[in-house]
C-alpha cells in the first residue's frame, strides 16, 4: 500500500475518532432472515455468484516456481491449477475423465505427470491425457484427445489468481477489481511463500460466516478477552471498490503516532487491513506482517452449512524453527479466535434463523461494509451487470 494512501485512512481515522463516529451507511439495512436459510435462494446464489463470474481462487505465491501445482476447491468444484513451463497458470478440473476421480491433492511439483489414483490415468502439465495404464484396447473408438482434463478459465494480475467455473470468455482481472488491483500488487503476493492451511465446516449459512470479517463493531464485545484488549471497535475505516471493500480496524496504539511527524506513519504495524473480494473471498493483512486468504463457500446442496478455508502465507520461508514457530502460533491464535469465537457465534445465530420465528436482522449504520456486501448480493442476483464485476 502506497504511503499516502496509508496516512489518507489514518487522517480518516484520527478525524472519525476526533468527531466520536466511524463510516456510516447512508442508512440502516433490514434483512429478511430466510436469506440465510432458504434452500431456493441458495440454488439462485451459486448461480449468479459462484458459477457465473470470477473468483479468487490462490495468490500468486502458491505456485511460486514453473511446474508447480495446487489444488483447491470453489463452492463444491474442485480444481487443479498449474504454472507451466512457459510460467503461464492455467486452470482444470480436478476431476479425471474416466471415473470422475480427482487427479491431484495438495500442492506441489507432479514431476512429469498428474495421476488419479484409481486406475492410474495420467496428464501432463497442460491438462493432455498422456496414458490409460493397462487398458489396451478397451477404449478404442473415442479419440485420446478428447480426453484431457477440463479446462476452466484462470487469469493472473496483482498476485492473484482468478478462476471461473462458467463460461470460456477470458478474464479481465483488472475490471473484475475496480480499481482495487494496483493497491492489492503493492503487496507483492508472488513473494510471499504459502506456510499453512486449515479448513473447516461450520454449521450456518456461508453469508453468515462471511459476515463477521465485514465489521468491527463486535469487537469490544465477542473478542472481549482475545482481540478486545489490543483492537478498536471503532472507529472502522471502510472504502468500496464496486462489489468489494476494504476495511481497517486500529490497534489502540494508533494514538501514538501522533505525537509523530506524519512522514513517519505507517499503516501496517498498527492495523489488520481487510479486503472483501466479492462474493467470498477475504484477505486479511495483518499487524504481523503474514498474509491470510480466507473463503467462505456453501456445502453442496445445503444452505445450513459452509466450508471455510483459511490460507496462510509468509513474507518469506522460515529460516528456523525459530521464525517457523512464531507463524504457527500465528496460525493457531486466529483459528481459535475466528473459529471458538466469531463461527461458533454465526452458529449459534444460524440455529436461531432456522426457527423461522424471526422475520429480520437489522444492519446498523456502523456496519457499512455488511450493507455493501448484502445489496451486492441483490444486485447480483437481479442480474446487475456491474455486480458481477
């Protein structure tokens, strides 16, 4: 993030402090609560959301080098993404042509091909079929050429590495971010080096563990005991791009920096910095100096529950067990807050909205980032052109 962009949002935020405010919503959201729980709604979200129009799949720094792979998985689709040789990413389905079986896990280098495990059919690096181990002749009649793996289409720019699961078209990830894109390369993605994932499935609906990344306003209160006693409620500093949203939440040593000659701030050590990619990704930067991805996708079939995916990545790779155990205790400390905390409480809330006894949650003016994303969502699913980035 470019310097005057960082004292910009801290000049925002000593001035909302200074007016006893933070960034308000030109006015409260009503919500119907069956949004959350509706299984028809749900049907049309995937639609419109997730199959339709791109999506942030990996950063650049997980396939740091020509030949390597990752897998990953985007609401019930898997797919298998490769840096070929010419450095070029490029996209399939994780699924083999035979049986239907996936052809790679993890991440890594396959070396000369991918092989699914249940009859050893393999691929090379662009998706060809390269052999059907000791099948002989039981699949003459239909050309080995049609037989690759499924391609599906991957754009690469600002560090991210953007996939759609519909459609041929190519993808303009520029456009897709609304200007948004040369604040996101200032991070440098491609240099950082990927160090831990963990995934879980939380029993409530994917809008609600997406929820909780988009205010701050609860901080004071859930996080009482973990985030609460380093972290601001408020004031919470949001700014749109189109569908997606940036949000700043303040360590409460921000205040000493104005006993500073402005030159000398620096957003990063006292702030975790978010970015809501719409519709389900976040990147969380925090005070540390890590980079997190997390992705909120429904279960297949089931507006109930959802599979959170949190990937860690470091400024570079550990030099010793030393440097590896701080991350890792990065690593355990936000699970426990995300998950004993924020999706234990999204749980606790979902299982009040399937009562179907509620006909509403209110958004407040001081949850600006949460009424973006809602109304993106409807715009979305009405077919708003603009909202499918």
């Amino acid at each position: 993030m470019r310097a005057e962009t960082q004292r910009d949002i801290l000049h925002r935020f000593f001035a909302l402090r200074q007016a006893q405010t933070t960034t308000l919503a030109p006015e409260l959201y009503r919500q119907r609560a069956d949004v959350y729980t509706d299984p028809k709604r749900l049907t049309a979200e995937v639609e419109a959301l997730f199959r339709g129009r791109p999506l942030l799949v990996a950063l650049s720094g997980d396939l740091p080098s020509t030949g390597d792979y990752v897998t990953t998985e985007a609401a019930g689709v898997p797919l298998l993404l490769v840096r070929g040789e010419d450095a070029v990413v490029r996209g399939f389905l994780n699924i083999c042509r035979h049986r239907g079986g996936r052809v790679a896990s993890g991440r890594g280098q396959p070396g000369r091909a991918f092989k699914c495990p249940y009859h050893s059919w393999a691929y090379d690096l662009n998706g060809d079929l390269l052999g059907q181990p000791m099948a002989r002749d039981a699949f003459a009649g239909i050309d080995r050429a049609e037989l690759g793996l499924i391609p599906v289409p991957v754009a690469e720019r600002f560090g991210l590495i953007v996939a759609r699961l519909g459609g041929d078209e190519p993808i303009d990830v520029a456009g897709c971010l609304d200007g948004l894109g040369p604040e996101l390369a200032d991070y440098g993605f491609e240099d950082y080096r990927f160090f831990d994932e963990r995934t879980g499935v939380v029993e409530a609906n994917w809008k609600l563990a997406h929820d909780t990344f988009l205010e701050s306003y609860h901080i004071f209160s859930l996080h009482r005991e973990s985030l609460g006693p380093d972290m601001l409620s408020t004031p919470f500093v949001a700014e749109f791009f189109g569908p997606h949203a940036r949000g700043v939440v303040m360590r409460r040593e921000v205040t000493r920096l104005l006993e500073r000659d402005e030159s000398e701030w620096e957003l990063r050590p006292l702030a975790s910095i978010f970015y809501m990619l719409f519709p389900c990704a976040v990147i969380n930067m925090p005070m540390t100096g890590h980079a997190e991805l997390w992705e909120f996708y429904p279960e297949p079939g089931s507006p109930h529950r959802t599979r959170v995916t949190a990937k860690f990545y470091v400024p570079r790779a550990p030099a010793d067990d030393r440097e590896r155990g701080f991350w890792d205790a990065n690593v355990r400390y936000t699970m426990r807050v995300v998950f004993d905390e924020d999706l234990a409480q999204q749980e606790d809330i979902h299982r009040s909205l399937r009562t179907g006894l509620l006909p509403e949650v209110i958004y407040g003016r001081n949850e600006p980032a949460l009424i973006h994303h809602h109304r993106q969502v409807e715009l979305a699913l009405n077919g708003d052109g603009h909202a499918r980035g």
